[in-house]
C-alpha cells in the first residue's frame, strides 16, 4: 500500500511542482501568441472564446492587443500652444505743432565790408561792433531753442535786397536788425519798426497779383510793432534812460522783409573807446532773446 500510494503521489507531486515553479514573465510578442493561438480553427476550447469568436470578443482581443503593443511605446509629450504676440500698444499722442510756430530768427549786422556805418573814436565802427554783438545774441537766442541765421558772418556786405531775400525764405522766422549810433545818451537801447508810409515807395492802388517788393513788410507791420515792445521792454529794464515804448523809423533794411522785422539800436560811437559798448552786449542779448520769447505766443497766435 505504501509503495502504490507512493507510485500514484509521484504524478501529482510533478504537477504541483510545475505549478509551483516560478513563470516567465511574458512580453507583448508572448502576449499576441496566446491571443493568435485561442483564435486558431483548430483550438477547441470550451471557454468564452471556445468556437467562432463573436464580435464581442473580436474588441476585447483588439484592446488587449493594442494594449500590450503600446506598453513599450514612449509617451507623447504635449506640444506648448503656439504664443501669441502681445498687442502693440499705441503711441502716446503727441501735441500738435502750432501752424504758425516761429523756429527761426534771421540776424542782420548792419553795414559790414567797405561800409563801416558809424564811426566814432579811433577803433570804434559800428559794422564791427554789430558784428561781436550778434554773436552774442544768436547765443541767447539758440538757448531759447530757436534757430539763428546770419546775413552775414565776417566782413562782407550783402545788399538790402539780398538780407530781405535770406530772411522771406525762411518759414516761422522774424529778423532784426542790429545797429549802433552815431548820437544819443550813451547806454541806452532804442527799438524801431517801419512805419505805415514807410511801407511803399509810392502809393499805388490795389492791383492783383504779387505784392510789390518794397511793399513786403506792409501785411506785417502790426506783429512787427508788437515784436518791437517786446523787446523794447526788456531793453528799458536793463537800460535806464531807454524809452519804454518803441519807436518807428522808415530804416531800409525792413523795407523789404516779408515777415515781422525790427531793428535795435545801441547808443553810441561817441565814447572814448569800446569798453561800455562790451559791457552792454550781453545785456542787450538777454534783453532781445527774452523779448523774442514774449514775442513768440504773439506771432504763433496770428498777432491777435
């Protein structure tokens, strides 16, 4: 009894071994076999998928399949969404340029080459010393950000026609005249414009047209009175004994200057030597450039 019981343990002992013995771990290729294997004709299972597989089996076989073939797929990354540029912001706005901002004025040193104007003492002539006198003027002028253009920078002596001719091809821009003369109290400033028959050599009637050219400075002639008490003011504050109010003189160079238009005179040649006509320069520099600022709403305005 014991040797049979044992001959018929021996089957069952191999079978438990085997199903105790470890598997080996199946892979996808394994995996589809088994699957291929159970659809096979020739199987006869009698399980689920035993005979025809029905469809529904069909899709569990597909999704185990598509399963087992993706485990060693690599994952998909998300792609980031293209980025959108940010909105332009609009330009701050800017303010408008007046229509008629002045950026320009137009220096005249009288006289200059074999014309010397005023003489007085030895070394003293008034085209030198408009000359030095400008270019002080043009400094304090530039600083209130205008633009300064001279009729002349040495020597040489332009004719009236050509300094008026400078002067109309400028657009915003006034110009001045500056003189010194001869006679009156020393150290004092006198401001002229044109005055009204001053305007035209002859009075003629109406005609249409071009203006005449020795009637240029007639439309201008209120801006150019009112530029010339700008400046006059601040010449009598700086200058005592200067009129407070300008003046009006029939001086040829504004004659035929087609936008406003004055001329500065500085007393005198009639000192023993150059040193008050230096001293006051600068003063007269400031004096015109602050009055050319008191000038400038004036002029954008349109004179009203």
């Amino acid at each position: 009894m014991i040797q049979a019981c044992a001959a018929s343990s021996l089957p069952q002992l191999a079978r438990r071994k085997a199903n105790l013995a470890p598997r080996k771990k199946q892979g996808p290729g394994d995996i589809a076999s088994r699957i291929r294997g159970s659809l096979s004709p020739g199987r006869n299972d009698s399980g689920i998928l035993g005979g025809v597989p029905s469809r529904a089996s069909i899709l569990f076989v597909g999704i185990m399949l598509s399963g087992a073939l993706s485990l060693g797929a690599s994952p998909q990354v998300p792609q980031a969404p293209p980025s959108t540029p940010a909105p332009q912001q609009p330009n701050a706005e800017q303010p408008p340029t007046p229509r008629n901002a002045l950026g320009v004025v137009v220096l005249d040193p009288a006289h200059g080459g074999a014309d010397t104007g005023a003489r007085g003492s030895p070394g003293i002539t008034e085209s030198d010393v408009v000359l030095s006198l400008a270019r002080l003027v043009r400094i304090s002028l530039e600083a209130q950000g205008l633009r300064v253009v001279l009729t002349r920078q040495a020597g040489e002596d332009p004719s009236f026609d050509d300094r008026a001719k400078l002067a109309n091809a400028q657009r915003g821009a006034i110009f001045i005249s500056l003189h010194v003369a001869s006679t009156g109290s020393p150290g004092t400033v006198r401001v002229y414009s044109l005055p009204q028959q001053a305007a035209a050599v002859a009075p003629t009637p109406p005609r249409p047209g071009p203006a005449r050219w020795d009637e240029a400075q007639q439309p201008y002639l209120g801006l150019s009175r009112n530029l010339a008490a700008t400046i006059q003011t601040q010449m009598a504050h700086r200058f005592p004994g200067s009129p407070d109010t300008p003046q009006v003189a029939a001086v040829r160079q504004l004659r035929t200057v087609a936008v406003p238009a004055v001329a500065i005179e500085v007393s005198s040649v009639s000192l023993p030597d150059r040193t008050l006509l230096d001293k006051m320069a600068p003063l007269i520099a400031d004096g015109a450039a602050r009055g050319v600022a008191d000038f400038r709403p004036i002029f954008e305005a349109g004179g009203k």
